[in-house]
C-alpha cells in the first residue's frame, strides 16, 4: 500500500509559495491545523492540506478576512458555505467600488475648481457637497442645453419646409416661434452658467443681450471680456456660485 506524503511546515510552506510563519500563524488560529506530528512533534501537512493552503491563498486574493476564511474551511457544507461568502464579498467589492467612485469624482471636483480659481475654495465637507451639487446641477443643465438645440435645430430643417408647403401664415408662425425658443435658450443658458478668467481667476456672469450677441465656442466656452482684469478670450463655462 502507497504511503500517503506528508509535508513539514518548511516544506507545505515552499509548495505553497508563503511563509513559514504564514503556515504557523495558520495553524494557531485554527485555519490549517497540522494534521499530524511526527515522533520529533514536528508538525505534518497531508496532500489536502496542501490543497486547503492553496485555496486559502485564493480566497486572500479575492479578500476575505482570515475569520471568513476560517468560517469557509472549517464550515461542513464547504461549497455551498463558499457560495454565500462569495456573493456577500461581491456586494461588499460593489459597495467599496462605488465608494472609491465617489472619493475620486469629489476628488476631481475640488482640483478642478482649484485650477479654475487657482484656490482652495472647499475647506469642509458641507462645503465639498454643495459644490457637488452645484456642479451636477450645471452638468444637467448643461445636457439640456445641448439636448434642446439639438430639437431647436431640427424643427428649423424639418419645420420650415414643412411650413412653407403649407404657405400662408404658417412661414411667419414657425419663424416667430423659433425667435421666441431662441431666446427662451439664450436666458437660460446666461441664467446657468458662470465664467471664470484664466489670467485673474476671477468667477462672473454676463446678462441675456450678452450672451446674445457673444460668440459661443461649444467646449471652448464664451468669447468675452474679464470685467476684472479686462482680458480677451475664449472663458470656459462652469456653474454660477449663487
């Protein structure tokens, strides 16, 4: 009859690829106890605990504390006792990944209004999170901005022709219409948004006819003046401080 392979600390620790103060510490805290000793009391590893060390190293690698850890191998319905594990650290990872989401878009959000005002203008956290929302505000709005010419855009290419074929008034009611949208945009668009001046770092806003009679360069932003320091140029558009 074969002889089953026993492994010492030293050597279950080397196939493994750990420690052997890992197997020790293993075997004090009931995770992967030794099973046997040899007629020296040295401890021995069988051919399954070299298994169940092995599995133990996934089951760190997917980052389950050694108390679950434990709870797994020593649990006697293993699989399905690793089949809820695995679903409550996945939720848990879920959790933490969104969390870090946050820290990092808050995180992005202070350095951008720092490069903006060349300041920090946050110094709490009530203070990060209306800056938060203000910014969220301004990006919705500034979807809607985008979305509402895109529909502007496509009722004059659609409506127009449509209008003329009809003839009469209809030209005349489409054109008024579209004056009335128009500037409907335009005061929205100068009441939501807010410029900030690259030399001074100066945060404005500019009126209905302004925003009117300005060029607007998409991303770019604005061509305008700082009412500050006077420069001239293109001002990228962020959220209004009120």
């Amino acid at each position: 009859m074969e002889m089953e392979t026993l492994y010492s600390t030293g050597e279950l620790a080397k196939q493994a690829n750990v420690s052997i103060r890992t197997v020790q510490y293993y075997d004090r805290e009931r995770i992967l106890q030794a099973s046997g000793r040899s007629d020296g009391g040295r401890r021995l590893y069988t051919e399954e605990d070299a298994r169940k060390l092995r599995t133990i190293g996934l089951y760190r690698a997917l980052g389950f504390s050694l108390e679950e850890i434990r709870g797994i191998v020593t649990a006697g319905e293993m699989d399905r006792q690793l089949q809820g594990a695995l679903r409550q650290q996945s939720a848990k990872l879920a959790d933490d990944i969104a969390g870090l989401q946050q820290k990092r878009q808050r995180i992005a959000a202070i350095l951008q209004n720092y490069e903006e005002t060349q300041r920090m203008e946050v110094e709490t956290l009530d203070e990060l999170e209306a800056m938060m929302i203000k910014k969220e505000r301004h990006r919705k709005t500034d979807l809607l901005t985008y979305l509402f010419i895109g529909g502007y855009l496509l009722l004059i290419a659609g409506g127009f022709p449509l209008a003329v074929s009809y003839g009469g008034y209809a030209p005349v009611f489409l054109l008024a219409a579209a004056l009335f949208m128009l500037a409907g945009l335009v005061y929205y668009h100068a009441e939501v948004n807010a410029y900030v001046c690259p030399k001074c770092r100066h945060k404005f806003t500019i009126g209905f006819w302004k925003d009117l009679f300005t060029l607007n360069g998409g991303k770019k932003g604005k061509r305008l003046a700082c009412p500050n320091c006077g420069r001239k140029g293109w001002f990228s558009e962020t959220y209004p401080d009120s």
